[in-house]
C-alpha cells in the first residue's frame, strides 16, 4: 500500500500564522490613540468552503472533477486552497475596555448581526464592522458618509465616526442603541440633538470646534468617560451636573470659566489644560482624583481646593500666577511637573514627606532652593532654567536619586551634595560654573553627559 504523502501538506498550520485583525475600533483611554486600522469582515460560507477543500485534498470528500482527471503522481498535490480566515483561527483576547464577546458567537455567529455587517460593506457605508460582544455592532464609518440616514436601522453600539467631517446633523441617531460614541474631527457638529435617547456611557467630542456653548443636550446622561479636547465655543459645563463621569478631558477649552459643575462627581482622572479663563479650582474639592493636568491655566492662583485628594500625578506647567504650592502637602504624589511656574517663590517646603519619585523644574524664575525635598524616594530630577537657584546642590543630600539633569542652571556651582547619592546618570548643560567633577567621580557606575 503506498503511503499518502498529501495528509502531512494541507496541516492546518498556515491557519494559525495568518495574523490576526486589528479591532475595528478602539475604546476611549485617558490618554486618547488612533484607533488601528481594521479588514473588512469576511463574507458568509468562507470558513466551511475552507474546510471542505481540506477534505478534498487527503482524501475524506468528494474529489474535484478537474483533479480526478490529473496523472496519479500528481494526485498527490493538494488542490489550492482559499485564504485561511480569522473565523477559523482560535480568537485573541478582546481589549480590556472592550467587553469581552459570548464564546457561543464565536461558534455561531449571529444571523442577523453577520446580514447586517454584510449591508454595511455591499453599501460603502464602513470601512470596519465587528460584533462588539453587546448583543450590536462596533462600527467604524467611512470618512466620506455624508448622512447618518442610512445606519439608522442597523443595530449599532459602538458608533466611530472618526473624521467624517462632512457629518453635522446627529437627529438620525435618535433612539438607537448607541454606548459608545466618537464624534472625533467632526468640526461641522453644532448640536448633539438626537443623542437625548441614547443610553451612552462614553462620549469623545475631540476638535468639534463648533459644538455649542453649553452640554445642555447631555442632561440626564449616565456618562463615565467625556472627551471635549479644543471645543473652543464652549462656555459653561451645564448640563453634566451628577453625571457618573470618571474620565473627563477638557484641554483646550479656552473659554471654559467655571467647573463647579462638576462638584461631587467620582472623576478619577482630569485634564485642564490651556483652559486659560478658569480662575479656580473649587469645584474639585473632595474629589477622588488620581490624576489632574492644569498646564497653561494661568489665570490660577491656589491649589488650596486640592488640599486632601488622592493625587499620585500632577502637572502644573505654566500656571504662571501660582505663587506658592500650598494645598500639595500631604498627597500621595509620584509625579509633579512645575514647568513655567515663573511666580513660585522661596523653596519647595510645600512638597516636603510626599512620595514623589520624579519631579519637573522649568523655567522656575523665582526659585531660590531646593529645600524641601526630604523624604521623598525621588529617583528623577529635572531642572532647567531655574536662574536663582545659587550655590551647590546640598539639599538633594539623602535621596535616592538615579537621574539628574541640570540644564541652564548658571547660579549653581558646585555638586557638593551629591556624593553618596546613588546616580547613574548625570546630564549637565549650560551650567559654566560647574567645573569641578570631583564629588561624583566615585559614585559607581556613574555617566556624566556634558554639553555646555
């Protein structure tokens, strides 16, 4: 009996090296990314006809007429194959902010979902369709749509309308199923009616520069995560008051006064940045904040309203009416960022017993020491600009500091301080009065890069 060579040659090998689709839409994260490009989703049948060909070639179904005619040796070949699909590879992990889909739909797709994804493409309406796990659709719309009329009828939950700016009428969405929304790039949107119905949870406004005034159409929305990044029309947050909201980004405001709204919300992670009216941070007072950017809102003169929260990273870039850091003592912070804090006088007693472990002096005008940063495992230094800073760097003595990058720094002109300090990489730019290297020199494995 002679062997059968061609059982060993159509494995289902090439099936499981076939790589995997990228998701056709990416959730909302804090800090905001492109979502990946996605393929089109495969027609209806391809999986079974993949199979069947599998059988043909060693030899379990019914054999092709065109290879029933071929020479006995080349019987031995296998007939071609289609393309293995992703349907028929083991599925990778969902992403964690996605909800994880039923294994039974990864068994038997859902009849009515799988017509609708094929609608979708046959229409030129998608570049992506999935099923998002929800019992809907995670739906990525073509950029060139210029209606919203025809996804009405579809069961749709996640909605990602990415740069579809010839879109500005959102009433088609009225009382669809939508959860997640991106209106990113959508810069001709001046009214979100049509969402009153809509049980959304998350929400990304990103560069809609002609959204209203107010977030007025939001009343009433169970929201967790809100993104309005450079709604520059924007004026007042009512609207969201006693929203569930966790994540909510609002750089870029520039004409946002006010954010008492948002008192008593469980906001965890917050960005402020460039909102250069806001003039107080009191609607923030008693919040579970981790996280909070207020860069560029110079019209900020006390961090007092802060006195308490969880905050483990702050970033205070060009506040440049703050004059002192009171409110920041006793905080769990890790990261501090105090670039451009041309106001902030005296030394850093504020920051004194925290946990910081890396911190950012730019640009601190009125700085005059470093005083202040005992007991804190800092493990990351930055200072650059700081003209006032005199002297040597004695007050760093004890800490265990890794990196230090001193840029510009012409006032300080000695490293005394730094001997015992387990460095591994010192940076020294610009500072001419630092000639002498001696109290580093034998710090084990230490790296001095200097550029003057």
């Amino acid at each position: 009996i002679a062997p059968v060579p061609v059982r060993a040659e159509p494995e289902p090998a090439p099936v499981a090296v076939e790589p995997t689709p990228e998701p056709a839409l990416a959730a909302l994260e804090p800090a905001p990314a492109k979502p990946p490009s996605a393929q089109p989703a495969e027609e209806p049948g391809t999986a079974k006809r993949f199979f069947n060909n599998v059988k043909k070639a060693v030899g379990l179904g019914p054999k092709d007429p065109a290879a029933a005619s071929t020479p006995a040796p080349e019987a031995a070949q296998p007939s071609p194959t289609p393309a293995p699909t992703p349907i028929a590879k083991p599925p990778r992990p969902a992403p964690t902010t996605k909800p994880e889909p039923q294994p039974v739909a990864k068994v038997a797709p859902n009849p009515q979902l799988e017509t609708s994804r094929r609608q979708m493409f046959e229409r030129k309406i998608a570049t992506a369709v999935e099923d998002a796990g929800d019992g809907g659709l995670a739906v990525r719309v073509d950029p060139a749509v210029k209606s919203l009329d025809p996804i009405k009828n579809f069961p749709i939950t996640r909605l990602d309308l990415t740069g579809c700016v010839r879109i500005s009428d959102l009433l088609p969405l009225h009382g669809t199923a939508v959860r997640w929304l991106s209106l990113n790039g959508c810069k001709d949107i001046e009214s979100l009616k049509g969402l009153e119905l809509c049980p959304l949870t998350q929400l990304d406004l990103t560069g809609c520069v002609s959204l209203e005034k107010d977030l007025s159409s939001l009343k009433g929305k169970a929201l967790t995560d809100l993104r309005l990044v450079t709604c520059e029309h924007l004026t007042s947050l009512a609207g969201i008051e006693g929203m569930p909201l966790s994540i909510l980004d609002l750089s870029g405001c520039r004409r946002l006064q006010s954010i008492v709204q948002l008192q008593g919300m469980p906001l965890s992670h917050l960005w402020l940045a460039k909102c250069s009216r806001l003039t107080s941070l009191d609607g923030l007072v008693g919040m579970p904040l981790v996280e909070l950017d207020i860069s560029g809102c110079d019209s900020v003169v006390s961090v007092a309203p802060l006195r308490g929260l969880p905050l483990t990273r702050l970033k205070i870039d060009a506040c440049k009416r703050l004059p002192s850091l009171d409110g920041l003592q006793g905080m769990p912070l890790t990261e501090l960022d105090l670039s451009r804090c041309s106001s902030l006088k005296g030394d850093l007693s504020g920051l004194q017993g925290m946990r910081l472990t890396r911190l950012v002096l730019m640009r601190c005008d009125r700085l005059s020491s470093l005083a202040g940063l005992t007991g804190n495992p800092l493990v990351s230094l930055e200072i650059t600009s700081c003209e006032n800073l005199t002297g040597d760097l004695s007050d760093l003595a004890g800490l265990p500091l890794t990196q230090l990058f001193l840029r510009d720094c012409p006032s300080i002109g000695s490293l005394n301080g730094l001997q015992k300090l387990p460095i591994k990489r010192l940076i020294l730019a610009g500072c001419k009065r630092i000639t002498d290297l001696s109290p580093v020199r034998d710090i084990p494995g230490i790296e001095v890069v200097r550029s003057d």
